[in-house]
C-alpha cells in the first residue's frame, strides 16, 4: 500500500534565510488564503527562530503578526509550528527558565501548535524544558536534531539524543538539516532506526538546498518512513533555502507516494504576493547569491539560514582586510575570494572548536572566529587572537556539551587566560528574571499584554522591545530603507497625508433635519451622497437607490479616488453598509434633507 507524505510550507524560513526582515503583519494577512487556497499543506512554520525579532528591529509588534498570522491557517485546520532554540529559546544567548516557560505558553495562547524545539549542540539537557514546557502548555513537541557530517556525527550520537527525548515525552522529531550536508543515504538510515524503536513518533524533514542534497535527502527520508517534509515556493526555493514543492512533489507521486493535489492558480498567486513584497521592501536587504546553490557549501558546512547575515559581514571586513594586504605590501582580493577563503577557515577552525553543529547560534560563534581570524592572518597575527566571549562560553561548555573533542591548542589558550570549563547543567548558570522585568514594565508604565505576551517579548528582547515602544527602530528602517532605496536608484517615495471623512453622527442630524429620510444602499462600498432639495417631490423615493442622474446641476468632486457629489451646503455623506438591508442607527447611512 502506498504510504502518504505530507507538507510543510516554511514561509518564515523562506524570509530568514534570504534578508533581514519578514513581511509585515498586513503582508502575511494577504498571502495567508493563497497558501491555503494551494491545498497541499498540513503545516505552516509561521514564527520563531529570529521572526520576532527582526518584527522589532522594523517597529512592529511581533506578537500581533503571531496572532494574525497563525489565525487563518487555524481556520482552514493547518496546523502551525514555531522553531526556538532550547537553552537559547528565541535569542543568541541562554535564557532563564522562568523566560522560556512563559514562552510556551504565550505562543500557544497566540495560536501556534507545534513547538519545533532544538539545541545546536544536540545537548539533550537543554531540551528537556523545552519538551516539559510545551507540553505543559498544550503544544506539541517536537524535537529537532542539528544535522551536520562529521566523524562524530553518526546514527548512533543522533539515536543516543533521541533516547532521551523520548523519554522526556516528546511527540515528534525533526531531521533539522539546516545546512543541507546531511548525506541522503545516512538521513536515510537514521529516519529508518527512529522509525524502527519508536514507531508512534512523528518524522519531519527540513533541509535546506545551498550544496544540492536536498531533493536525494528528500527521497530517501520518506523512503525510510518520514511523515514531513519541509519546502518552500517561488521566488525564494531553492538558492539557499527549501526545494520547491512543485518539484517535491512531482518526484514523490512518480515514486508511488500518495501526495496532496496542488492548486497551481494559488500557487502562482502565491508566488506573486512573494515577490511583490520583495519588492516593496524586503528584496532591499535580499543578497542576490542567496538564490544561488553553491558545492562550496559542503566542505564549510555553514547552513542556508545564515547566508545574509554573512555576506553582509565579509562585506563589512572587506575593506579593513584589504587595507592591512596593502600594509604588507601584497594584492587586494575580491568578495569572491574572501568568501572561499572564510570557507576555507571554517573548515580549519570547525573541527578545532570540537565540531558544534553549524546552526544558529553556534554557526555564528564559527564563523566569527574564521573571520577574526582571517583578519588576524592578513595583518600578520596569529590565529585565535580574537575570540568574542559567547564563542569562549561555548567552549567553556557554558551553553552545552560540545559534541567533539577541543584541540589542545585552544585548551591551552582557555588555561594561559585563566578560563574555567564548566560541567554543570547550562540552564543552572542562568537564574530567573521575570520579577525583575514586570518591575521594570511597571516603572515603565507598560502594561504587561495579553497572555502576558508584552512581558515576555520585553523579557526575551530587552533592547530591540525598548527601542520599538520608543519608536527608535521604526525610524532607523525607515532611514535604513531610504538609503537602500536610494542606492538602488529606486524611485522616491511621497508619504501624503492621509485625509479621514468626518464622521457622520445620526443623532446630531435627525435633530438638525427632522424630515430627513434613510436612503436603502445600492452596494457595499459605493459612496451616496446628500440632496437638498426645495421641492420635496424632486426628492427620490423613499427606500430608492439614488442614481448619478438624480444629481444633475450638482456639483461633482473627488475625494481620495473615488468620485461623490457634495451636497449644497458641503456637507460629505457616507459608505453603505451591506446591499439589500436597510439602514438602522449607527450604520454609516445616506439621508435626504
């Protein structure tokens, strides 16, 4: 018997893995039908992971795009998932208990269902709270394994991880491929043993495209009996991000699977809306190599999700480092040739640092290692010169349990600086703070949001919450975006004020013109208009549509884009509120006087 594979659409990922910022809240309200519409999906990946965040950084409220965004797909019986980061929850650094419990239970309280929940050390310590919590909160659980190849790396690490999990009581696991090097046969082989020992656990696949496994990767998951597979849809599949579902699915129908029917008319609208957001904003901050695949990828390793933020970083290096090759008297290099070069550190440096998987936050804390110490080479330093204090926590075990052995030669630099390793559970060094932020929000005047959903986006962002409330980051994107706009030589845009009608009080006309008489509306939408007439048997019928005819020798005006008729004394009448019923007090309404 065929065996049926179902869909996820990562549509928060897609946007992560190519720029800084996501759709805003109105966007997302306007692509949420089509997605749905499409009829392939069971799942949609709507927030987490750095979504929040970055609504913050552009003065948005994040929990307000949780809750519209997750509503329509609850709807239509798509369920929603989140990824957040075990110790690290929805930041870049450990997070107190009392933090990351609250977390679950404001976003299931905004709508989402599936708690995607992974440590990028695959230390199982610090997922138990994350299982405990979202349980507790009514969420599902589902466990994510950072996949990466290595010699430490095996079916067997991975298996030992998933013992434990289980065991915690967790509902599903997740192949979390991020980099997309997992190999297609050893995915294969681990989806198979998960299947095997725990046949009531849900398998779900993500991986991203950047090297090219993905599609074989895809295959042999749902060969070996996975439930899920992640992807993405046009304009932003593939490059660096999901294969296309098209594709995805093509291939596993002719492979015998049982797949879900695909609305291409939705999907193509789908992919419009995309790219029509793209270029309102978001293609401003897309690097144009993140729609590339790259086999350059599959040594170094360094996962899709990352893509942006480090050609934005080599970018901003590439000048110092050239300035120091000049220094020494020897060639300046290109962009290019920083990247494989950076590419060529990270594959020095990775197994050195005791192989973290490369996903957030740890394929940072690697990659800013190569690139300080790609700096310290080109000024003729010695590696290792520079390492920031996160990356020293991280080897110091302070985040986890590093799956691989350190070299020798960064043991020796953490005893010459006198650094201490530390063996206890992470979540202990991190003691709780929500008293200390409901205190702050008190002195603040701020009003700690439903489902207590302002406390804790306060108490997970500190610094981009205080600068959204003072409107600090609105004006940094805007400013931000203007100069991006500029340099594009896109045209300039002119914000005009917006003109609001005057609002028609009932009462307060009804006393002012006792004879008048409510009109029935022709059409929700259209705009009616007001006569004042002296003969009272000129005046339309009561209940009557009333026609452009009826209003000849008024004069005609405009306001906004639509077109009305002012009445002789420039008072502005109303909208109809809904065809066929008749108006009723305190509906917007059309009178004859």
């Amino acid at each position: 018997m065929a065996k049926e594979v179902g869909f996820s659409l990562v549509y928060r990922d897609m946007w992560q893995s190519s720029g800084r910022y996501v759709p805003r809240v109105d966007q997302l309200r306007e692509v949420a039908p089509a997605i749905i519409k499409m009829g392939c999906f069971d799942r949609v990946e709507t927030n987490g992971g750095a979504f929040e965040q970055v609504n913050l950084l552009f003065g948005e409220n994040p929990n307000t795009a949780v809750r519209e965004w997750t509503r329509p797909f609850h709807e239509a019986g798509i369920r929603t998932h989140m990824l957040e980061r075990g110790l690290n929850a929805l930041r870049m650094n450990p997070v107190p208990a009392d933090v990351r419990e609250l977390m679950f239970k404001v976003k299931k309280a905004q709508g989402t269902d599936i708690s995607r929940s992974f440590c990028g050390l695959n230390d199982h310590r610090n997922l138990r709270l994350s299982v405990e919590y979202a349980k507790k909160a009514g969420m599902v659980s589902q466990v994510a394994l950072s996949i990466t190849n290595s010699p430490v790396h095996t079916v067997e690490y991975y298996m030992g991880v998933v013992d434990k999990v289980v065991e915690y009581g967790c509902d599903e696991i997740c192949l979390k491929d991020m980099a997309g090097i997992g190999r297609p046969s050893v995915l294969g082989r681990l989806v198979s043993e998960i299947k095997k020992k725990y046949p009531h656990i849900i398998v779900q696949y993500h991986g991203h495209t950047g090297p090219g496994f993905s599609p074989a990767s895809m295959l042999e998951v749902a060969r070996a009996g996975a439930d899920y597979l992640d992807t993405a849809v046009e304009p932003l599949s593939w490059g660096k991000v999901h294969p296309d579902i098209i594709t995805v699915r093509e291939m596993l129908k002719a492979d015998g699977f049982l797949v879900k029917d695909l609305d291409m008319d939705a999907y193509m609208e789908v992919r419009s809306l995309t790219q029509k957001f793209i270029d309102d904003f978001l293609g401003y901050w897309i690097d144009p190599n993140n729609s590339h695949m790259s086999s350059l990828l599959v040594g170094c390793g360094l996962p899709g999700g990352m893509m942006g933020s480090m050609m934005a970083d080599l970018q901003g290096v590439h000048g110092a480092i050239n300035a120091g090759l000049r220094k020494q008297g020897k060639a300046e290099i290109n962009l290019d040739q920083l990247m494989v070069k950076l590419f060529q550190e990270v594959e020095y440096a990775w197994p050195r640092l005791g192989y973290p998987p490369l996903v957030t936050p740890f394929s940072q804390y690697v990659k800013n290692t190569a690139i300080l110490n790609l700096m310290s080479i080109m000024q003729g330093k010695p590696r290792w010169s520079n390492i920031d204090k996160d990356t020293w926590n991280m080897i110091l075990g302070k985040m986890g349990k590093l799956p691989g052995a350190l070299a020798p030669e960064i043991v020796a630099l953490a005893k010459e600086k006198g650094l201490e390793f530390y063996e206890g559970n992470p979540q202990d060094a991190f003691p709780d703070e929500l008293p200390k932020f409901r205190q702050m929000m008190k002195e603040e005047g701020w009003d700690e949001g439903q489902d207590q959903e302002e406390l804790f986006e306060f108490a997970m962002h500190e610094r981009q919450y205080r600068d959204y409330r003072s409107g600090v980051a609105k004006e940094r994107f805007n400013k931000d975006l203007e100069e991006r706009r500029a340099k594009a030589g896109a045209p300039k845009i002119v914000v005009r004020p917006v003109v609001e009608m005057p609002k028609f009080d009932i009462d307060s006309f009804v006393a002012a013109h006792p004879h008048a008489i409510p009109l029935q509306a022709p059409a929700k939408g259209q705009i009616l208009w007001q006569l004042d007439v002296d003969d009272r048997s000129t005046a339309p019928a009561v209940g009557s549509a009333v026609k452009a005819g009826d209003c000849v020798g008024y004069v005609q005006t405009y306001y906004g884009m639509e077109e009305i008729t002012a009445a002789c004394d420039g008072r502005i009448l109303a909208i109809c509120s809904k065809q066929g019923e008749n108006v009723v007090k305190n509906e917007i309404t059309a009178f004859i006087g």
